[in-house]
C-alpha cells in the first residue's frame, strides 16, 4: 500500500507541473470571473429597469416599487441567477472532463512511451501497484478539481449575494464521479490505442448519443445521469439516494474498468 501512495504522490507532482492541465485550470477560473462581472452587470440592469417601470408608473407610484413588482424583480434575478449558476456548472463540468481525459490517457502510456517504466519496475514495484498508484494520483487531483469547483460557486453566490440552488451543492460531487468513470475508461483505452485515440473514444463512450431504442444505450455507461443541469437551472431538489445510488454505480463501473486495465497491463508487453 505504502509504494501504491508513493506513485501516487510522484504523479500527483509531475501532474501539477503540465502546462496543459494548469491552462484548463487558470481558463476555467478566468470564465467563472469572466460571468461574476457579466451578472453583476445584468443584475444592476434589470434593478434598473423595474426601479425606473414604478417611477414612471401610470398609477402614481413614485416612491418606489409595487409589491407585484418587487416580486416580479426578485423572480427576474431568481431566474438569471439559476441561468449563470447552470452556465458555471457546464464550464466546469466540461473543463474536468478534458482534464480527466488528458490525465487517466496518458498516466501509463506516456511512460511506456518514455521507457521510464522500466526502472520503475525494475525496483520492488508490480505492475498492478504501478497502475493502481497511477489512477490514485489522478484521483486526487480530480478531487482538489472538484474541491476547487465548489469553493469557485460558494465564492460566486456569496460575491453576487445571492442564494443557491438546491441541487448545485451535489454538483461537485456527481461532476467527480462522473469524470473518475470516464477516466477509467481512458486509462484502459490507452493500454490499446494511443492516448489521444483514447481520450477521444472515452469522450463518445457514454450512451448519451444512443437512443433507448440502440441496444447499446444500455451498455454503454450513463454519464448523463451525473449531470444536473436542467435540476440547477430550474432549483429542483435531488434526493440523497438518487445521489448514494450514483455513487455506487460509479464505483462498480471504476472497479471493472481497473480490473480490465490491470489484466491488460499485466499481459502488455513494454517496449
């Protein structure tokens, strides 16, 4: 267990160093930035309009708005916060997702390419110690992603003063389990076909492009059931089974993807 952490840390810190990965990184955080400023401005927009609807009132309201339309403004912002809360969601979701990609792709293959393998493995290191070390790493910098995403929302609501919405609090988590799925898929693609073939492959494997009627909608993994966002958008709540049940799948889908990947790295020849 002890040499399955140390690969897992050594990766973790080659990891950090990848200018691709701090890119989606800094991109991502310059977006959400990028719609705090958006709907700040949007905000004071609609403010203004209703303030300047009860000033001009024909009924003579002067001295400020009517309640239908103080009610009317809160659900104005109400739905324009939802709208950006579901935007930020979708920045996320879809940077983790490239960033699980590149990641679990590349994690053994680039150094099978290296031959840096080699001495790895030529020290008190089994193959299935080396892979499982490897996706370990890769799992926790998907969780300091997700961690850093929630953090990212709390700060935008607080910043904006707005409340959030119940199913955005599951979000981070679901967006975890969902990327750790599609990265088992990458890391046992990559063992095959190179890791940009992988990552590609990994991309389209889910059944969200089969309908119910194609025998493959069922299966192919669902990581359509991970994302919330139409619940975000209209502040549905989730029930917390819904999410154990989920957390669950990914968990199975995770273990029987490395069990694949293990059988085929152990038979793998290295060049």
């Amino acid at each position: 267990m002890k040499t399955i952490f140390l690969i897992a840390s050594d990766s973790i810190r080659a990891l950090l160093h990848q200018r691709l990965l701090l890119g989606v990184m800094l991109a991502w955080l310059a977006l959400i930035i990028f719609c705090s400023v958006e709907m700040s401005s949007e905000r004071n927009e609609i403010t203004q309009q209703y303030n300047y609807q009860a000033a001009t009132d024909s009924t003579g309201t002067t001295n400020g708005m009517s309640k239908r339309q103080q009610q009317r403004l809160r659900q104005s912002l109400k739905a324009e916060s939802s709208e950006y809360q579901t935007e930020i969601y979708g920045i996320a979701v879809l940077g983790g997702d490239l960033v699980s990609l590149f990641i679990f792709s590349t994690a053994v293959s680039s150094e099978i390419r290296k031959g840096t393998i080699r001495l790895t493995l030529s020290k008190p290191v089994s193959r299935i110690q080396f892979l499982l070390g490897k996706y370990l790493g890769g799992v926790a910098v998907m969780a300091g992603y997700a961690l850093t995403t929630a953090l990212a929302i709390v700060a935008f609501a607080h910043i904006q003063s707005f409340s959030l919405n119940p199913a955005i609090k599951w979000a981070p988590w679901l967006m975890f389990c969902e990327q750790l799925m599609l990265g088992s898929v990458a890391m046992l693609l990559s063992l095959f076909v190179h890791p940009l073939v992988a990552a590609v492959l990994s991309f389209f494997s889910g059944n969200s492009f089969y309908s119910e009627h194609n025998p493959l909608y069922y299966i192919l993994p669902g990581y359509r059931d991970f994302h919330i966002f139409s619940q975000v958008y209209y502040s549905s709540l989730i029930n917390w089974k819904d999410v154990l049940f989920l957390s669950l799948y990914a968990l199975d889908f995770v273990i029987i993807m490395l069990l694949l990947a293990l059988w085929r790295f152990r038979a793998k020849e290295l060049i």
